[in-house]
C-alpha cells in the first residue's frame, strides 16, 4: 500500500472514532444545546459545512501561490486543506447556526475529546505519507530528526502534535470537573491547540510569509486566539493550578 492510500486509510479511520467518540460524549455529558434532535442535527451539518470550507479557506491562505495558480482553473484550488482553517470554519458553522436556531448554552464540551482523538489518530496518516503530505518539519540536526525522503533530516512535527494533543487530553479529562463553565473544555482544546501550532509552525516550511515572518496558519492561530482571549487566563489557571 502506498503512501497516499494508507495516509487515506488511517484518516478515514480518524474520521470514524472521531465520530463515535463524539456520539458517546453526547450521551455521557448531554450539553443542553444538543438535546433537541432536530437542533442537534442542524449544528452538526453546520459545523461539517463549516469546517469544509474553513479547511479550504485556509489553505488557499497558507499557500496562496499555488492555490491560485493558473486561475481561474480552479483545480489548484481544491488541492489542500489545513485543520487549523477546518476548526475555525467549524466554530464559525455551529455559532452561526446557535445565533439563528436561538441557542445560547455550549455545545462544545462534546466535541473536544473526539477532536482530539481523531487528530491524533490522523497525524499518524500524516506521518506515513512522508513528503507528499507537506506537514514535516523544517532541516534539523537532532537526533530524532526523520528523512522523509529527501535525504534530509527533519523535525517530525507530525510527531509533536500527536504528544501534545495526547498531553492536552490527559490534562483536560482529568482537571474536567475544575472547569468553571459549560464549554470550557472545548474552549481549553482550542487555546491549547491554537498556541501550539502558532509555535511549531515556526519550525515548518513556510510557502508564503505574511509580514515577513509569519504563515496564513499562524495568522488564523493568531485570530482564534484573540476570539478567546478573555478565556485565556481562567482556562490556563483551571490547567495549571489544583482546585481547593
């Protein structure tokens, strides 16, 4: 099996624990905002839309040289996606659909585990698909460094992300009964995330910079952390710090 069709089947599989964890989180945690079935249903296509074009929207900013190469034929367009742009979109999706279905209260806590798990599980993908996937790391001299295929050692970030959303989740599932407001955990989830690859992405190859020094990631990274700015310092104390 090459590298392309197992880096499909280990995010195919993804998809699918993903998915059932988040069927077993909804019944153990209930949020409210998902107890009617018919809102329910609306909010998970909004945020599957969502994150579709999240994806999409933030590769074409990532790497706006390719992706608009050769316009308008489109076909450049569709060849990437990133996570960052799909959690974003994603957000963006279930909010809009809340403000118009009229429902206020989180729906988040049910979603953050199964991110997690599912991201976790398809970084392997990324991982085995080697240089074709574009998610290595920049040239390293370290000792753990991995030749994707070039002859050049390289940071394994896909490495990284898989022990830090696993780190994340254990912090997370045990400081759960901590957190103060519903949505906390999702909240905690996405601060998380959003600061580390706003860090690690600074030691992967960069296709196009903004301002000199900064990616179409990080520039995402960096607006979903101003939208939860105000979470910031009472999730972090939440993480860091023993209730008494």
């Amino acid at each position: 099996m090459g590298p392309v069709a197992l880096h499909t089947l280990v995010e195919a599989a993804a998809y699918f624990i993903g998915f059932r964890l988040f069927v077993w989180q909804r019944r153990r945690l209930a949020p409210p905002a998902l107890a009617d079935t018919d809102h329910s249903l609306l909010i998970g296509v909004a945020a599957i839309v969502g994150a579709g074009l999240g994806a999409k929207l933030g590769y074409w900013l990532e790497d706006p040289r390719n992706a608009f190469a050769d316009f308008p034929d489109w076909r450049h367009l569709l060849e990437g996606k990133t996570i960052v742009g799909a959690l974003l979109g994603g957000l963006i999706g279930v909010e809009s659909m809340k403000h118009r279905l009229g429902v206020r209260a989180s729906s988040g806590d049910a979603f953050a585990l199964p991110l997690i798990v599912g991201m976790a599980i398809g970084r392997i993908g990324c991982f085995l698909a080697g240089l074709a996937d574009h998610t290595y790391g920049n040239p390293t001299t370290l000792p753990w460094g991995v030749d994707f295929g070039d002859g050049m050692p390289r940071h394994p970030t896909q490495l990284y992300e898989i022990a830090f959303l696993l780190v994340l989740a254990v912090v997370i599932q045990r400081r759960a009964n901590a957190f103060a407001q519903d949505g906390d955990r999702f909240r905690a989830f996405m601060i998380g995330y959003l600061a580390f690859r706003l860090a690690v992405d600074f030691i992967k190859p960069m296709p196009f910079a903004y301002f000199g020094f900064l990616s179409g990631i990080q520039l995402l990274c960096i607006a979903g952390l101003v939208y939860y700015g105000r979470h910031i310092a009472r999730i972090a104390g939440t993480l860091a710090w023993e209730q008494k």
